[in-house]
C-alpha cells in the first residue's frame, strides 16, 4: 500500500494548509483554528535553563533560547522545536519570523517532506533551527501517522544504538569533579577543551574515573602543531577521538593534523549540512551531526548514510535542547559510531519525556513519530 493509500484507507484528508500565525510581544504564540484535515503550525519561545553554567573557549551561559512548534493535523499532534546555541547565528526573533513567512497551503500531503524542505530553501537561506523545528513536528505527525517510530520506518535495529556521552564542561575543578561525579551512569565522558587549562581538566577526570573520553576542542587550538601535540598527549589518556580541533576555516591544516594523529578527528562546526559532506572526508574521519545545524531529521538521515558510503564515522550530537529535539536524533543512533545525546539531561526544565540512558547506553521509546510525550 502506497503512502497515499495508507492515508485514504485511514480516513484522513489529504488536503494540507499552514495557516498564518503572528508572534505577539508578550512571548506567546497565537493560531487560527484549522479546518479538519489541514495542518496548522503553531510555537511559542521557551528559555532552557541550564542546570551549570556551559563553558566553552569562547563564551559562557547559563540559558539557551528555543521556540517550541507543533503541528495540528486531524486531532493529531507533530512536536517540533529549534534551540539556538550563539554560534549559530539565529535567535527567537530571527526564527519566528521565519516561520511566519512560511506558507503551507500548496502542499497537499502531510508525507511530502522533500517538497516541503525545497519549498523552506527557496523562502530564505540559512535558518537551519527555524527549518529543523517544521522538520520535527513534520516526523513526529507522519510517524504517528504511519503508528511507527522513525528508527522503524527507516529500518534500523534499537539494539545497535551506541553508548552516549555525559558532558564535562569548562570549569573549575570543583565543578568539573561534582559533573564527574554526576556522570557516574555513563560509559563515556565528554569533555570540553580549548583553554590554556586543557591537561589539568583530564588530569583531573582521570584521577576519579579510567572511563573513555571524547574531546571536543570547539575550534579552540590555533595551530597545527598544538592541536598534533594534544592529540599524542590524549592517545595515552584513553581518549576515542577529538572533535573540532581548530577552526573551522583552517581545512588544510586540519587535514595535515589527520594524516599524522593517533585518534580520529570528528568535523562539528566546519560541518552544517548535506553538501559539506564529502569536503569533510577530506581532512576528518568522521562527522558529529546536529538536527538545528541539518534543518532536520530529513537531510541528517542522508548524511548519515552518505558519510558511511564514504567510509566515515557518524557521530549523533544534539545542543542543550528538550527530550523533543533529543529523541528525534535519537532515532538515528543505530546508524551511528558514537553518540552525544545529552542536551536534555543539561537543563532544568525539559517538558518531554522521550528517549532513555539505560547503563550509559541510548534506548528509543517504542512510541510513534518521535517517540516523545508533552509533560504535563
């Protein structure tokens, strides 16, 4: 039975609509009421507030903005969200303005994806959050559509998914043992590097636990030659790979550190979506994917499955976002070498209850869609 068919044979009407919605100056989101049978997107921004203070080489703080979406569709619900880290370059304002200008009404069927990210590229370039956050609600109503989770649409087995890593941010040492002290469940240590402190950070980790690490640099060695040393240095540290080591410019110095370091090197912030791809395989050995930076679970999933064709790692990370954003990548994770899910495990107000760390290890929720339920 064709997609169209499934949804004559389950009643639905196939005619689909994105009704205006206008963004008021008091914070909340406001919609017209959709006739049965029509989508109708609607959002409101919502601060995460985190539970420590993220530091990075480059900046600090203590919130990330985020508008939540969600689509209306014949008495069901498709949650999305965008959640905008500084460096991506949007923000609420930017995002829903984005969304205001959209208009869904030419497309007719609630599975044509592909159209509708063609339709979002040709409305304005860039605004990659404000694109993922339509992509979302877009998986998560076909999903419970079709009654199916996405890992199963698209084939995959959970058992495959991968251990993730607990976050050890930029701190001092008293925080840095309080976070390793929390991350006790996990198998796998995350740690953020870039500062002149970089040694004493692990030094500190590997004083209380000998669990595997990934580094993440976040653009934060300025030198070939630094970034070399670091990599030697955590090859004896039971270190898996190191992310982003230098700025994202600096291509052919990156690929010059590749050819000679121990550990993979995992592009993050050189990599934004599907046509970065195949230039990435020519300095890193593998790639961290990011739902806000692909626009979505539409154009992840490609780069997943070209990357592998291209015989590189794939890595699945998320930025401090709810369970909603979380668990949709989540749904990629048995395609993945290595996982990064725990942006929503880093704030105090999450408002899904979605996927689960079971003994360190991702394990999906057999819902359909994204597999997520709106709290309270």
């Amino acid at each position: 039975m064709n997609r169209r068919s499934f949804l004559q044979a389950a009643g639905l009407g196939l005619s689909a609509a994105v009704l205006p919605i206008s963004f008021s100056a008091c914070g909340e989101s406001t919609k017209r009421v959709a006739p049965s049978g029509r989508l109708n997107l609607s959002f409101e921004p919502y601060e995460l507030q985190l539970k420590h203070a993220f530091n990075l080489a480059k900046y600090q703080r203590t919130t990330t903005p985020d508008v939540q979406v969600r689509i209306d569709y014949d008495g069901l619900v498709g949650y999305g969200e965008a959640s905008m880290p500084p460096y991506l370059g949007e923000s609420v304002e930017s995002v829903t303005k984005f969304l205001n200008s959209l208009d869904l009404g030419q497309f007719t069927d609630p599975f044509a994806i592909e159209d509708i990210h063609a339709y979002m590229d040709s409305v304005a370039p860039d605004n990659r959050a404000a694109k993922a956050s339509v992509d979302l609600a877009l998986h998560d109503l076909v999903g419970k559509i079709m009654g199916q989770p996405w890992y199963k649409i698209w084939g995959l087995n959970p058992e495959k998914c991968p251990n993730t890593s607990f976050t050890i941010g930029i701190d001092t040492e008293d925080v840095v043992r309080q976070k390793v002290e929390e991350a006790s469940p996990y198998r796998v240590l995350k740690v953020k590097m870039g500062l002149d402190n970089d040694k004493e950070t692990v030094d500190i980790i590997r004083s209380m636990t000998d669990v595997p690490i990934c580094v993440d640099a976040n653009q934060g060695w300025n030198s070939k030659g630094q970034a070399l040393e670091m990599c030697e240095w955590l090859a004896d540290k039971n270190c898996l790979f190191v992310e982003q080591p230098m700025p994202k410019e600096m291509h052919d110095e990156t690929a010059w550190v590749r050819e000679r370091s121990p550990l993979p090197l995992i592009a993050d912030e050189a990599l934004q979506r599907l046509p970065d791809v195949k230039r990435m395989s020519e300095a890193y050995d593998g790639i961290n994917i990011k739902l806000m930076k692909s626009t979505g679970l539409h154009e992840a999933y490609q780069m997943a499955v070209l990357a592998r064709a291209l015989g590189m790692k794939v890595m699945l990370g998320c930025m401090t976002e709810t369970s909603c954003a979380v668990t949709a990548a989540a749904q990629l994770a048995p395609l993945a070498d290595f996982a990064d899910l725990d942006g929503n495990l880093l704030i105090s107000n999450d408002r899904f209850d979605g996927l689960k760390i079971v003994d360190g290890k991702v394990t999906l929720p057999s819902a359909p869609g994204l597999g997520v339920t709106l709290l309270g």
